[in-house]
C-alpha cells in the first residue's frame, strides 16, 4: 500500500512540474515572438501558457501587452486589471497601472489615463516613465478643454455673426445683393486662413512641447 501511495505521489508530482514545464515554454515563445514584433503568434502563446497554467501572472501580463500592441486596448485593459486585482507585489501593480494608463491615453482618455498614472507613482515615486506620461496627459488634456472652449467660442460668434448679418440686412435691403455676396465671400475666405494658420500654429507648438508618448510603453517583467 505504501508503494503504491508512494508512486501516485511521485505520478502527481511529476504531473505538475510537466504542467509548470509546458506554461513556461509557451510563455518563452510568446515573448520570443513578442520581441519579434508578431503579436497574434505571441498572444496565441500567453493564451496556452494561461490554458495550462491559470496561475501564471506573466503570461496574463504580457497577454496584455500584445493585446495593446493590436490596438485591442479593452482587452488589454481587462488584463492589467486582473493582475492589479489579483498581485501583492507593489511592483508589479504599479507596472500594470503603468501599461493601463497607456492603453487609456492611446484612446485619448486624458482623465483617466492621469488618475491611473498617480496610482502608479503611489506605488513607485521614483518611476520615470510614469512621471512622464502624467505630464503628457495633463498637457494634452489642457489642450483638449482649450480646443473644446475655442469651438464654443466660434459656434456662440458664429451666431452672433448670422443675427448682425440679418440685422443689417434688414437695415440695408436696397444694398446691391451680388456685391454683399462676393463682401461675405471675402471675410469667410480671410476667416477660413485665419483659422488654417492658427490649426497649423497649434500643430507646431504641440510638437515641441508634447514629445511622442511612445516611450518604454512596456515595462520588462
């Protein structure tokens, strides 16, 4: 009896180390073909590694990795919350807060992406890239709530624009029509440049001051 105890138990054991086995080589071959910029192969691969191993918070990591590297971000945001959820570790939580505020800022989610950023550095002060792209989504934010004040502006102008044009309309209704018309053509020809050359103004400024965000997005494991 005791033999046979003892086989099952060696059968058992060797079963799981097989099982831990077969999850780290899938998880191998994902990051090979991770850094081989083929991320449907490296996604097939964590997906394996998670089929035999569940447990294996790497490949549930790096699953999300790929994932945003599809441009799949609500996948990938899925991802880095379960490891968020589920890790003791400070590191590793505030890597995935790290990728997940990347995954909400590459869909231009200012707010959330810089809330997901300070809970990173709450876990890690000292992280670079974080501090970074804090600083990035908060430009960008101002940017956006500028951008958004400047077309209220134009839309309430606009208005007032169309109620002095009736108004004087009205006051001038003997004025000759065709030389109105060709007058209105000129000022919205001058407003239309004024307009491209403040786009192409704002295009500039962003580009000198907002470097590219594409910077260490994955942290290494």
């Amino acid at each position: 009896m005791k033999v046979k105890i003892l086989m099952l138990l060696c059968l058992f054991v060797y079963a799981s180390n097989l099982l831990s086995q077969n999850s780290i080589d899938l998880l191998r071959m994902g990051n090979s073909k991770y850094k081989e910029k083929k991320y449907e192969d490296a996604e097939l691969n964590y997906r394996k590694a998670l089929e035999k191993n569940p447990e294996e918070k790497r490949a549930v990591y790096n699953l999300g990795n790929s994932l945003y590297k599809q441009g799949k971000y609500n996948e990938s945001q899925q991802k880095y919350l379960e490891i968020i959820n589920t890790t003791k570790e400070k590191s590793e939580k505030a890597m995935a807060y790290y990728n997940l505020g990347n995954s909400y800022l590459k869909e231009k989610k200012y707010k959330e992406s810089i809330e997901l950023y300070k809970n990173a550095l709450k876990l890690n002060p000292n992280d670079f890239d974080s501090k970074y792209n804090l600083e990035y989504a908060r430009r960008m934010l101002i940017m956006e709530q500028q951008r958004q004040k400047e077309n209220q502006n134009r839309r309430d102008s606009s208005k007032e624009e169309n109620k002095n044009s009736q108004e004087q309309n009205k006051s001038q209704s003997n004025q000759d029509k065709s030389q109105q018309n060709l007058s209105q053509q000129n000022i919205q020809n001058i407003l239309n440049a004024l307009r491209n050359e403040e786009k192409k103004t704002q295009k500039e400024v962003r580009a000198k001051l907002l470097p590219r965000v594409e910077k260490h997005i994955e942290k290494n494991w």
